[in-house]
C-alpha cells in the first residue's frame, strides 16, 4: 500500500471561497518584494505550521507509536526517513526555482530531490505499508492473531495519542487522528485563490515575453517544467542526467523568473490569498495551530521515554 501524500487524499475539501473580491491585485501587499532566496519564501499559514524540525519529530514519535503497537501483533515496522526536510517549504507554491541548481541538475534538481520536494509541505514523506501488515496499521481488520486491533489500526492509535485531548477545528475533542492535515488542505484552498490573481497572470506574461526573447515559447513557466522532452526524467526511478537542451532551457527560466520577480508577484498574490483563508476560518486555524503544538508536545515525551527505556 502506497501512503499518499496529499492533505486531500485524507481530508476532502471542506472551504470553497468567493474569488471575487478575494484578493486585491491593485494595492501592493507588504509581501510585494524581490524574492532574493528562499528566506524570502514565507507565507502567513506557516505562523500556524510547526517548523521542519519539530515535524521531524512528531513523526519519528508517530512511527515510534506505531513500531509498539505491530510489536503486540508479532509485527515488525521497517524505518521510515524522519529527517527534517530540506527542501523549501513554499518553494513549488511560488514557483521559485533556487534550491534546484538548474545550471547541473536542470528541473529535477538533484538525484531525490523531487521527492523531498514533493514531502515539503506536510513534512511527511511518501512510504510503502507492505501488505503483510496492512490491515493491523490502518485498521481493516477488528482482530489479528488473536488480538484486538485499536480503532484505526495502529496508526489511527498513534496519531490519538499525539493529539491527547486537544480538540480539532470543529472544536470537537479530542480531534481525529488524522485532522491535523486540515492545515494544508487551507494551504491548497489559497493556492487555488492565488491562482486566478491578476499578479499572477500579468507574472507569467512577463516571464513568457522574457523567454521568448531568449527562443523558447511557453505560455507559463509550469509548461517549461512538463516538457515532454524531459518530464518524469527527476522520478526517483527515472532520475538521470539532463540532456544540454533541459538544462540551457531552465536556466534561462530562472534568470527570467528573477528578471521578472516572478516568485515576488506569486509571493504577494498567495499570501493575500492566504490571509483571506484566515480570516474565513480564523478560530478554526487556531484551533489546528494549538493541535500542531499538542502533538509536537506529545512527540517529545514519546521519544524521552524512548530514551530512558
């Protein structure tokens, strides 16, 4: 079983906004700056987000969590990668293309990038349940071996036990297991805002013009990034070196994206579009922000009696 990676695949999409008068694409946001470096990558939603490191931790104890419990069942739990994710956070959101060194790796970025990339977000990074146990980690079966399995399964049990009694956006506690990721569900409903943004548009109007002044004709900069030439070419199991055209392709887009600010006017775009997420769903953010801290709390505790065990 593969673990999928988006918040959508957990949650369904719960907020539908009016994009009309949504976002201002008139009045500069104070965001409205040159992206320089992925420093400059910071959106609202991330005040509400723990950082890499304490996600890191949150699923080193999770895993932690469900490793005991396959143990009750006979089970063995193979490791999972819980290492901080380096990959920008907003990076793929506003199009920035710096932490990829397009001048050597091209779009794919380095071998095993793209699946950080993709982990950015959420901070979890795809794995696969082997189906021998299957059915006792996500809670398919009532009985295995002889033995109850918890609501859920055992990662249902785990995510309980990090959540504690903190309630979950509804104000319900204590929260769903899973309930956490709701956060990035908000995350993509202001992308989708963001998207149909005057700034964004007039960005990659300016970015076409750029490339064509260089001899590439692409509409928008994800077109460039989906050739057929070279998309796929950065999967883990495809992953190979670029050819000479892939890579004097993006590396005119990125010297055209930093011409044009791209990132910048994407940067200002989003983060209206995320403010007005916010403030349609303030109590609710804030309720996932507390439940983020509950279970970053939690973590360490499971992993301190780790160590004193």
């Amino acid at each position: 079983m593969a673990f999928p990676l988006s918040a959508r695949t957990f949650l369904p999409l719960v907020v539908i906004l009016a994009v009309s008068g949504a976002c201002s694409t008139d009045v500069p946001s104070p965001e409205a700056h040159r992206v320089k470096s992925e420093a400059d990558l910071v959106l609202p939603l991330d005040a509400y987000d723990l950082n890499g490191t304490e996600r890191s931790i949150v699923q080193s104890a999770r895993y932690r969590l469900i490793e005991r419990c396959l143990s009750d069942f006979g089970l063995s739990f193979t490791p999972h990668d819980t290492k901080p994710v380096a990959y920008p956070k907003n990076a793929s959101y506003l199009g920035w293309l710096g932490a990829k060194q397009v001048g050597t790796y091209g779009y794919s970025g380095p071998r095993g990038q793209a699946a950080e990339a993709a982990a950015a977000v959420t901070g979890i990074r795809g794995y696969s349940i082997p189906r021998s146990q299957e059915a006792v980690q996500v809670g398919t079966v009532k009985r295995f071996r002889g033995k109850a399995v918890p609501r859920e399964g055992c990662d249902g049990q785990a995510q309980r036990t990090l959540n504690g009694n903190a309630p979950g956006p509804d104000g319900v506690a204590p929260a769903k297991p899973s309930i956490y990721k709701m956060l990035y569900v908000y995350m993509d409903d202001a992308a989708e805002l963001a998207y149909q943004d005057k700034r964004v548009s007039t960005a990659n109007s300016e970015w076409s013009a750029c490339m064509r002044s260089s001899g590439y004709r692409y509409t928008m900069s994800a077109e460039a990034e989906a050739d057929k030439r070279w998309a796929g070419r950065g999967d883990t199991e495809a992953w190979r070196q670029p050819a000479a055209d892939e890579i004097k392709t993006a590396v005119a887009d990125e010297r055209c994206r930093l011409q044009v600010d791209y990132s910048g006017a994407r940067l200002a775009a989003y983060a209206d579009a995320q403010r007005t997420v916010i403030a349609h769903h303030e109590q609710e953010i804030n309720r996932l922000k507390t439940l983020l801290r509950t279970r970053y709390a939690n973590a360490l505790k499971v992993m301190s009696s780790v160590k004193q065990g």
